[in-house]
C-alpha cells in the first residue's frame, strides 16, 4: 500500500485498520527486518522527534519504539511514570500532550486510563500511537504480535488460537483476539478462570465477524487442538479488588510437562511479556517458545509503524 494511506493516522485501537492496512504494514515490517539483519544504517525519519509518554511502566514498548526511531535515524524525549513530569504537579494531561505536539512529530502514549489516548488525538494535531490504554487497547502489541504468526505459520488464516490468562483486564489479550477478526482463524479458544473472561465487547466482534470461539476454564482440555498458545500473566495491578486478585492468583501455569504431554510438535506459545510465573523458565529453551522472537519483532514492526505515521517511502 502506499504510504499516504497510512500518513498522519492515529494509532488508538487495532479495529481503526483493515486487512489490507495491517498485510501492508507487515510488509514494511519486512524490509525493516531485512535492514536491519544486513546492519544496514537508515537514516529514512532523520530530522523528526518521536515523544514518548509512558505514564505507566513500560520496558519491551517504549524500548522498542526508543530503538525503532533511533535505528531510522529519528530523536526521541520523553518520560516515565508521572513522578518525572509535571503530572505530579497537578498537570491534566490535555495540557502535556499539548505541549509534546508542539515539540515533536508523533506523540507515542501509554496511559492508565481507558480512553486516554483517544483524548490525547483529540487534542494533539501530530499522529498520536497508543502503547496501551488502562485494560483497553494496545494496537502495536497486536500488530506485533500477528506479524509474528504470520511470520512463524506463513501466515495467519486456518489456525487454532488459544488465548490464555487475564482476558478480562489483559489490553494485549484483547487486542490480539480483536485483531484476529481482521483474519480467518479456524478456532479461537478463550481460556480463563471464570473471573477473568473476555470482556463482552470483544466477544461480540468476534461475533460479528463470524469467528468460531468457544471459552474455556481449563488449558489442558483445548491444548491437544492448539497451533498458536498466547499466554498473559494476571493485571493485578488493574483489579479494582485485590481480594479478587487472590482468588485467581496463579490459577494457571504453562509447563514444560504440560506442554510435552498434550501439545501439537508445531505449536508456538506466544506471550506480550512480562512474565510472572504463568509459563515456567523450562518451556525457554524448548521449541514451543516463541515469545523472545515476538518481544524482538516488536522493533521492526514499530520501525514500520512509525515510518508509515510520519509518511516516509519505506
Ligand atoms: C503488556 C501491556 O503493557 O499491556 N506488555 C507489553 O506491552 N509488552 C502486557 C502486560 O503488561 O502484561
């Protein structure tokens, strides 16, 4: 696709893309992967500033995005944590994001509010990208995460999911499965402890887009059927109860074990990061493991995604 299509769009939820959207950003994502396997030197975003605002904690997001635009050649400012800015002060966040639109060329949000960084593309005039909204969205996460599938099957279409984990307060979850509707999945298992099921919103698009899913309680049950396993660890930190929070804690646990006994040969487990204990360390070095390749896609994907933000040919 050319890059017009894509120019100056925000970035709010993986639902604002099509098909076609995402296939042309995989393909970008390609040539950025290349570039960067032959260690060529790109100076493709060279005079732009990339702002990134992490309100909440971030390592894998905001390091990617960090590397993504200094691999093309583009500046970053930013901050961590609302301790570091003004925030603290009493600062409301249309007042900062009015000010990173002033100084730089795309503003990159990560926030704990839902709807966050709706409201930041509502103020700001830039692009705004959002790196994970409250439980809401995280469309990069998504994008990089189905670009990893695609990239381990050849493609995306005809395969069995399962979704494990917090599927009620996980943005990655949900993200992932809503950007599975763009696709022909053979089978979306949603596997959770009751508390924690797929939010209805998420439910009903898979609905819409006539997507055979079923949820489950138990891996074991489903695991046998299994081509991809997205595992996500529990947001305890997003529990409105942590007396709830204790009442799942734990309840599930990929092993090594597990995995040898009821798994498909080709099945690869996926997982956002960071992990708690939801896989076991011994499932790393197994050929299963896929979630160092993912956590590593997230640079040329965002390398992808940024070019095509800030219109440059890729
Ligand atoms: C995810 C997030 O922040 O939502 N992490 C990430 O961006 N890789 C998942 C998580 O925190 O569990």
């Amino acid at each position: 696709m050319p890059a017009q299509g894509w120019r100056g769009r925000d970035v709010i939820s993986i639902l604002d893309f099509t098909r076609e959207d995402l296939c042309s950003l995989f393909e970008a994502a390609e040539r950025m992967k290349r570039l960067l396997s032959e260690g060529r030197v790109s100076r493709l975003l060279e005079g732009k500033i990339v702002a990134l605002a992490f309100f909440e904690p971030s390592t894998r997001t905001r390091l990617s995005f960090e590397t993504a635009a200094k691999r093309l050649g583009a500046e970053t400012i930013g901050f961590t944590g609302e301790e570091a800015v003004s925030v603290a002060k009493g600062e409301n966040l249309a007042d900062t994001v009015r000010m990173l639109d002033g100084y730089a060329d795309v503003i990159v949000i990560r926030h704990r509010y839902e709807g966050a960084a709706l409201y930041a593309a509502e103020v700001a005039e830039k692009p705004v990208i959002n790196a994970g909204d409250g439980k809401q969205h995280h469309p990069t996460q998504a994008m990089l995460d189905l670009f990893t599938v695609k990239e381990l099957f050849g493609g995306i279409d005809g395969l069995v999911y399962g979704v494990l984990g917090d599927l009620r307060f996980g943005r990655a979850a949900s993200s992932f499965i809503l950007g599975l509707t763009f696709f022909k999945p053979e089978k979306v298992y949603l596997i959770s402890p009751p508390l924690l099921r797929t939010r209805p919103e998420v439910r009903v698009r898979l609905e819409e887009a006539g997507i055979r899913y079923e949820e489950v309680d138990r891996l074991e049950d489903v695991l046998g059927e299994l081509d991809v396993l997205y595992v996500t660890r529990i947001q305890k930190e997003r529990f409105p109860d942590p007396r709830e929070y204790e009442k799942v804690r734990g309840s599930y646990r990929v092993t090594r074990e597990l995995l040898e006994k009821h798994a498909k040969p080709g099945l690869r487990v996926l997982h956002p990061l960071p992990r708690v204990d939801e896989i076991a360390f011994d499932v790393d070095e197994t050929g299963y493991a896929a979630y160092f390749i993912q956590a590593r896609n997230g640079v040329p994907v965002r390398m992808a995604l940024l070019s095509l933000v800030l219109g440059a040919e890729v």
